[in-house]
C-alpha cells in the first residue's frame, strides 16, 4: 500500500514539476515587470491543450521525426534497432510492473509476468549495450565536476541542464543495474526465501526511481521547449 | 417530619427482598458453577506424570464388575472413566461431534458406501463439507451406518444414539450401543486389538466390542443372530449353544486385584498405533517394506502431539485458518508454519517458531509467490507427483487394519492421490480424489440418489454374473463321481469356488489364443492336474462307454436337481445326445452334426441354451483380474430394467461421467456435474526435505513435462470402461494448460537466461565502476596531478 502511495505521488508530482516548469517557461513576462505568477487557471487550460495536441495524428509523426533524428545522431545505423527495443522493453516493464504493483493486489501474474521476466532480461542486454556504447558521452566533465565541488542547498540551482541529463543517464543506469541484481538474486539458489520480499521491495523502489529519472530525461531530451 | 406510622405500615421490602436475592445469587452461582463444570475441564496442577490406572470397572448400569461372578456384563466407559473425567464433555470432541451442529472445519476424509454389486462408491459424512452426502440421503438410519463403519468407530455419536434416535428395524436392544471406547486410542497395552473390534461391531456386539478389543475379557457370542425381542438380562439361550449364542463376556481374572479393580496402562496422548489404526493409508501395490514412515514419526514425534487436545477432545487438526473455528488450536500453533516459521497469525498473536525441534526452513532462491499460493504440503507432503495420478488405499475406505484368515480389505473404492486443490485461503493443497459411482433418476437436470438394494432388486441377475457358474460347480463339486474340485475354463482363467462360496479366478497356465473364440469348458482339478468333466469315450462302443455314461448319469442328475436350474440338462457328444428320464440316463442318437467334445446345455421347451449364457461368460471374462465389478454392458441392462419396472429416465454416475439410454436405447456417456469428482486435502505423510518438491530446483515442477502440473487423473471406479474421464493436475488447479506448458518451457533456457543476466550486471557494475573511480579521480584532483 505504502508503495502505492509512493508511487502515485511521485508520478504525479514528477508530472505537475515538469509540466507546470513547462507552463511557467510558456507565460511571457513583462518587459519591466516581475514574472507572471502562476495561475491554476492558465495552467489547466495550458495542459488540457498540451494533452490534446499530444493525442494528435501529427503528434506520431512527429515523435517519429525527432527519434529518427536523435537516432541519426547517437544511435546510427542498426544501433537505432537497440535503441528502439530498449525503449520499448522499458514501456513493457514499467507499464506493466507498475500496473500491477498499483492496481493489483496479487501482483504481477500470468502471461504479463512471463513478458516481464523475458523482456526484463532483454532490457539487461540492452542497457548493458547502451551503455557500453553511450557511457562516454555521459562522462562528467571539468566544469561539471566544478559544480560538485559547490554542492550546497538548493543543490540543483546552478546545475546545467546537460549536467542534469548526465546525472539522470547514470541514475537509470543504476537503478537500472539494481533492477538486473534484484531479479538475478531472486533467481539464484543463494539468499533464503526471507530475502526474496526485499529483495522485491528493492525492485519496485528501483523501478520508481528509474522510472522517474526516465520521465524527467525523457522531458528534458525529447519534447520540445513550449513557444512562449 | 416523617410520618411514623406510615413507616411502620409499609411492607418491608427489605426483609423479604435480601433474602430473595441472596437466594438468586446462589441459585445462580451454583447453576453457572454446575454449568460452567460441564463446560470446562479440570484446571491442570501442574504434575506432568499421567496417574496409574487401577480402577474399578462398572457396567452399563453403574454395577461394579466383578469378574468372578457368572455372566459378567461387559465394562461401560462411560461409568467406568467418569468418576474422574466427564463423559459429556468428551462427547463434543471432534471424533464423536460428526452429527452435533458444530463448524465442519476443513473437509476431511469421508465415509464411503461401497456396494460392489452395484458399482456404487457413495462418499458420505455427516459433516456439511461440499459435495459429500448426508447418510439419510441413503436411507441410513444411526443403525445401518454403525453397521457399515462402526469398525473403524471410535464409539460416541451415531454409534450411541438418544433413544428417539432409533429406528424401529434396529436392533439396539439386543446389540446394545456403542459408547465412547475410550481404550480404543488411550490403551498403551499391545493387547489393544482393533480388529477384534471390526469383529465384534460386525457381530452386531456392540456393548461388547470394547471389553473384547481391549483384551480385559474375551467375547464369545453373536448379536447378529439373536432374535430381535432379546435384551440383555435374557442371558444365554440354554438351548442353543451352536449357533445363536447370545454374547458374554469372560474377564482375565489375573488382571483384577482382589477389590476387583483392574491396571489399565493408559497413555494420556495416544500412541501413534492407535490413531493409525483408523487413520493409516499407504499407496495401492505398495510393498511394506518400501514403506517410509512420515517423517516426524521418524523424529520420535507422536500423532498427539501436534493432534492435541484437552478433555473436551477438541482436536487441533493442523491446518491453518483452524484458530478461528477451535479454541483448542491455540492459534494455529500446531500447522507446519506455525512450528517450522513462527510468525503473527490471522487473530494477530504471534507464535514463536521451533516448537518441539522443529528446523527453520531456508527455502534458497524460492520466490515469495510459493508461500502465498501454496501450502507446505504441496512440496512436503503426499506422494510426489506422478504421471498418472497413483491410488492409495486408507484404513476406514478400504478396510485395512482388520486382520485374520480372510482378507477384509477392498480394493473398492478406488482412491487417488495426490491432486493439487485449491483450499478456503485459496493456496493449493494436496488432496485424495474419489469419484462418485451411484445410480440415479434423471429429473431434468437433477438427479435423485437410487438406493444400491433398490437397483440391486431391479437388476436381479444382471449384477449377478457369476451366480449360474457358482451354482453348476457348486452342483458338480457335490457329487462323488467328481473326483476333485470342477472349476471352468473361458478366456484363459479358471474360475473356482472360494472358501466364501463366492467365485475367484486364476489365470490359466496355458492362455487363451489369440483371434478365436474363447470356448468354456469344466474342468476338474485335482492334485494340481486338470482333466476334463468328461473323458474323451466311444459312445458307439457298449462295452467301454459304460463307466463314462454312469458319470454323465451323475453329472446329469446333479444339473437336474441344482437349486434354480433353467431347464433339464442334456450332454451332447460326437453324434449321441444324453439326458435324464425317469431317474435314468437316455441316450440318443442326434441328427445334428457331431459334437468334437462332451458339451452340456439345457433345454427349456423347445430351445437349447448354453450352460453359462453368452452375457455371463463375457461379463466375467471383462471383469476377471480387474478390480472393476461392473461393465458397460451390464449398465445399460441395469438402465432397461430399471425403466421396466418403473418407467422414468434413469442414469448411472460412474468414471466422471453420467452413463444413459440414448435414443436408440445404447449406452451413451455424458459430461455431467455430479459425476465430479469429489476431493479433501491431506497433510501426511510429510517427506523429509531432501525429498521435497522443488529441491531439484525450478524444473521440478515447472516444465514442459512436469507431472506436477500436467499429471493425468484418470476418472476410476467400480464400472469398467473406456470412456472414463481424464482430468490434468492444472484443472483439478484452475489453472490454465497452454500457459503452464508455456512458462514450464521458458525454463529450458533459465539457465541461459541468468547467465545473460549475470554478464549484463558484471559489465554496467564495471562501467559504473569506471564511471565512479574516474569521477572520484578528478574530485579529488589525483588524475590531474598524474598528468
């Protein structure tokens, strides 16, 4: 239950961040004045539009523009296969994991978890492989190490938006390592049946994380900034 | 001011109420007090050392027995323990409470009416567990029920009715009831004989069986055949010491001490021998030998002491949920989880695992889901799972545990274990499976239940395949020329009387050949050789047939005067026809083609039959070497008879479907619900850990082939046919078969699988690895200065 909640509010939370960074970024601000305050109003309307236009037939097209463009650059060639069946794993594991976890009280079962296990494991590969091919371009660098060094609260005020990035690809890629390990361990013949529950537990909390890491990369990467 | 006077001619309530109450108070007390004594046991002092025994024993009527005198009653346990311990307490226990308005519990194993004759296997409690039948639903009255069980009774209950319980076709005044035999699971002495008990219950002794089974006194006598207006104080019948000898009892004297009290060694938990002798089981075709005792009876652990209780005999059965219906569980302490893993129960206490030594299982690398959707015993317990689920026989349906010359034991009813089922905390549970077998009056898509006397009575001799054999070699072993015992010959098995006048078959040493017809032929064996009825002669020649002839004579006034024989005999052989007239032998010459071998047949008016009918022959021959007593045939014979006598649709439940006329009047099988198959769990015998389910690791189960989940039961019982319902373990489950076909194959490339895993994990743990020292380098500046 407790994860439930957790769930649900980080969800929502993670969304309503972004979006209303999103709306507030939309507003145009007066020449000389201070910067507009945010209105529930406005930002209904905003997202009710945002969420229409996302439902679009051009829509698809276009999120197939930007992926073979962003593709084009990082993934060429048949990485771009890799890289579409990562992302797709990643939707199957998390939209039904979390559809489970949340709705269910038995928990995952049946042929959605037999789909779970398989691609789960071809997310393994896949994320492996990503990584060996993309981790140096995730590299902190000089500058960025600097900005480590003014770790201070708010902690994430002078982060640059690639830092941010960086910091969301190696935090997927870690709790996406504790995803593998969880569900390696609960395989093996090493831990007694006790661990298995936390060893769940670890699982469905990793997941969130990387699920949430993935939102936000995925809002800071792909979608387009809003035309004020 | 108060008025004095009007004081003064007040009633005085008070003198009148104090007492009124103090009265109440202790009217109250000591009705609460009687009450509350009846209801509660004595509160234990504390001593764990049991008390000697050495009692008076006391009859029926409260007497004290004294052995030496004539005609001692049998000893009454009720009077005899009750000075100590409250028999009416002990009456709710759960072995006599079948018939009390109590919760069910989980079901259990059934009492099951088995009627060979008729292909019936009926399973029946008194209990409102799901899918049995109420005895009454029968017609079996307390009496009829006690008759048929009562040998493995522990006494109690329907056993002792309430005198307007009884039936008027009873006959307890003569056998007397059958108290709560206490000695019956409290006697530590191996003089202890629950088959005397079988003996004496089938005797109809009942008040006796006690005394008999616990060796205090030796029972002679049969209730069964006295006549109905016999009681007790009639005592022995000064005429008749052969046959019906009204039961008495003679007490070991050298047991009573000179007050006449007895020393009985009794055990506060009973021993594990005399709760088997009811509860034990084994798997059908077993050898003894092989056989491995449950694996906490192999720690030195007894049935009682998990099975416990107090004088209220409120068994803890073990099984989780128990808490919530018998006080006496004590919150489940006593199932496998509560001992082996501890842990807070439904009712919120938490119990302390360990108890009595019991290990901690680790359960490596098993994934939660076992836990939730499983019980212990699905792995632990039963035996594993095979490709056809195997039989096993129990004590109180096959009638095990009742030894002596004869051997009490059925094959009947056909029991199959395990099969996986889901209980009332919906976690699978290893069960038995019986499949009902009865016939019954189709109405619409309801059935009633037919009586096997009544359909016994319709059949006649459809049911009786055997009977015109039984009565031939019967005929024949009478007569003196037949120097041995006949017997026949069909189909390659040779077909005799047995020492209880029934018939048994042998297979033949030389067997039948194939793609001929079977020819049946009396034989005589004698010193372990077998000669034909009749010897090969001439017929044709006066001199040499003599002898032959005078032995057909015999033969031929032996089937003449045979009880329910269907016409008068006659023996063909080559071309000469002999039969009886006028208490002589006439021979004829036939106009018929010449018979190659002695052949005997009857003739009824003008026709000429075969000795055995056709039907009788194939039916026996069906049957022979199976435990099976019923065929397809006989079936839909039985179904023609039963709508001639009275007309209406009628069917018979049998191997998981329901077996009716057609249109055309053929035997036609049908799916129908009440030919389910009917289940309940068990819970031993428990296999030790290395010989769990699953400890080969995932494949155990989980497999394209895995008996576990894909293990074929086949729908068995008394009727034999080809069109008996096969069921899989998945659907005794509800489960799914394709998807466990499915998930049991993934298991073929696990292996391959983890690995992939395992080297997924091994290169992003480096990568971060990498990531991390690097990022550690350039923070703490030591890349820099290496540069």
């Amino acid at each position: 239950m407790l994860f439930t909640i957790i769930t649900i509010l980080a969800l929502l939370g993670v969304l309503f961040r972004q979006t209303a960074l999103r709306y507030r970024d939309s507003q145009t601000p007066a020449a000389d004045g201070p910067a507009p305050k945010f209105a529930w109003n406005g930002y209904g309307a905003w997202l009710a539009a945002r969420a229409k236009s996302a439902f679009q037939f051009d829509t698809v097209r276009k999120a197939g523009a930007e992926f073979e463009r962003w593709t084009a650059r990082y993934y060429p060639g048949w990485m771009k296969w890799l890289f579409a069946a990562f992302v797709l794993c990643f939707l199957y594991l998390a939209g039904s994991g979390f559809f489970f976890a949340v709705f269910i009280a038995r928990g995952i079962y049946g042929l959605p978890l037999v789909g779970h296990v398989v691609l789960g494991g071809l997310f393994a590969v896949l994320l492996a492989a990503l990584l060996l091919w993309r981790a140096r371009d995730y590299r902190f660098d000089e500058r960025e190490e600097a900005v480590f060094e003014r770790v201070a609260c708010p902690v994430f005020k002078n982060v640059s938006k690639a830092f941010v990035r960086k910091l969301l690809f190696w935090t997927f890629a870690f709790f996406g390592l504790v995803l593998i390990l969880t569900a390696l361990l609960s395989m093996l013949p090493i831990l007694p049946a006790d661990a298995q529950p936390t060893l769940i537990l670890f699982h469905k909390y990793s997941a969130l994380i990387a699920l949430l890491a993935a939102v936000v990369f995925v809002d800071m990467t792909f979608i387009p900034a809003p035309r004020p | 001011m108060r008025d004095r006077t009007a004081y003064r001619n007040k009633p005085k309530w008070d003198t009148i109420l104090c007492p009124a109450i103090i009265l109440s108070i202790l009217a109250f007390l000591v009705f609460t007090g009687a009450a509350f004594a009846s209801t509660n046991p004595p509160k234990w002092a504390g001593s764990r050392v049991s008390p000697v025994h050495q009692i008076p024993l006391r009859d029926e009527y409260n007497q004290l027995i004294v052995p030496t005198e004539t005609s001692p009653l049998p000893f009454s346990a009720r009077y005899s323990c009750a000075p100590c311990h409250d028999y009416d307490v002990i009456k709710g226990g759960w072995h006599f409470n079948a018939t009390a308005d109590v919760p069910p519990g989980r079901p259990g194993e059934p009492w099951i009416l088995l009627d060979e004759r008729t292909g019936t296997q009926i399973p029946l409690s008194y209990r409102p567990w799901k899918g049995m039948w109420k005895p009454a639903a029968l017609g079996l009255s307390n009496w009829d029920f006690t008759l048929l069980f009562g040998r493995h009774f522990p006494g109690g209950s329907v056993a002792e009715p309430a005198d307007g319980e009884m039936t008027p076709e009873s006959r307890w005044n003569v056998s007397g009831k059958i108290e709560i035999n206490c000695l019956g699971c409290h006697n530590a002495s191996r003089m202890q004989n629950p088959s005397e008990w079988a003996k004496q219950v089938l005797r109809e002794n009942f008040r006796w069986a006690a005394t008999a089974a616990s060796g205090l006194g030796e029972v002679g006598g049969m209730s069964s055949r006295l006549r109905p207006t016999w009681d007790l104080f009639d005592g022995p019948n000064p005429d008749d010491s052969e046959w019906a000898v009204a039961p008495s009892v003679k007490y070991n004297r050298a047991l009573f001490d000179s007050k006449h009290r007895v020393f009985l060694d009794l055990n506060y938990k009973a021993d594990d021998a005399r709760c088997l002798a009811c509860h034990s089981s084994a798997p059908a075709g077993q050898v003894k030998r092989d056989f491995d005792d449950d694996v906490h009876t192999a720690a030195g652990i007894k049935c009682a002491e998990c099975h416990r209780n107090d004088l209220s005999h409120a068994m803890v059965r073990g099984y989780e949920g128990e808490g919530g219906l018998n006080p006496a569980a004590a919150g489940e302490d006593f199932t496998c989880r509560g001992c082996h893993l501890g842990g807070e129960t439904a009712g919120g206490k938490f119990i302390v695992p360990g108890r009595l030594g019991a290990p901690r299982p680790v359960h490596k690398g098993l994934p939660e889901v076992h836990f939730k959707r499983l019980n212990c015993t699905v792995c632990h317990s039963g035996p594993l799972p095979a490709k056809e689920t195997p039989r096993v026989r129990t004590a109180r349906a096959n009638r095990l545990g009742i030894f002596g010359v004869a051997d009490w034991s059925t094959e009947l009813p056909f029991i199959g274990e395990p099969v996986y089922v889901r209980d009332a905390n919906k976690k699978l549970a290893p069960n038995r499976v019986v499949w009902p077998a009865y016939w019954a009056k189709v109405s619409g898509k309801s059935l009633a239940l037919l009586k096997p006397t009544d359909v016994s009575a319709a059949a006649g001799e459809i049911l009786l395949p055997e009977t015109p054999v039984i009565k031939i070699l019967a005929a024949l072993n009478g007569l003196n020329e037949v120097d041995g015992t006949a017997g026949l010959s069909y189909g390659g098995r040779l077909y005799e009387i047995n020492i209880d006048g029934g018939l048994s078959s042998t297979a033949a040493a030389e067997p039948a050949q194939k793609n001929t017809a079977p020819v049946a032929q009396i034989l005589v064996r004698k010193d372990g050789q077998f000669t034909p009825l009749v010897l090969d002669f001439d017929p044709a020649n006066a001199e040499t047939a003599v002898e032959p002839e005078a032995r057909i004579q015999k033969i031929l006034e032996g089937l003449t005067a045979m009880d329910g024989a269907p016409g008068r005999p006659v023996l063909i052989f080559k071309g000469w026809q002999y039969r009886i007239a006028e208490s002589a032998l006439d021979k004829s010459e036939r106009k018929e083609p010449p018979a190659a071998s002695p052949e005997i047949l009857w003739i009824k008016g003008d026709r000429r039959e075969p000795l055995i009918p056709a039907f009788n022959l194939r039916t026996m021959a069906a049957l022979a070497g199976s435990d099976q007593t019923l065929t397809e045939e006989q079936v839909e014979l039985v179904l023609k008879a039963l709508a001639s006598k009275a007309p209406a649709e009628y069917a018979h439940i049998a191997a998981g479907r329901m077996f009716r006329l057609g249109k055309k009047g053929a035997l036609e099988a049908v799916s129908h619900d009440a030919a389910s198959p009917l289940t309940w769990p068990i819970a031993h015998r428990v296999r030790p850990a290395r010989q769990a389910l699953g400890v080969n690791g995932c494949t155990d189960c989980h497999s394209g082939g895995s008996k576990f989940f894909f293990a074929r039961t086949r729908a068995a019982g008394p009727l034999k046919t080809d069109r008996a319902v096969v069921r899989s373990a998945v659907s005794f489950m509800g489960l799914t078969m394709p998807f466990h076909k499915l998930f049991g194959l993934s298991f073929l490339v696990r292996p391959w699988f983890k690995v992939a895993l395992g080297i997924a994990a091994f290169l992003i743990i480096s990568i971060l690895a990498v990531l991390f020292l690097t990022t550690l380098g350039r923070a703490s500046g030591l890349i820099e200065k290496r540069r």
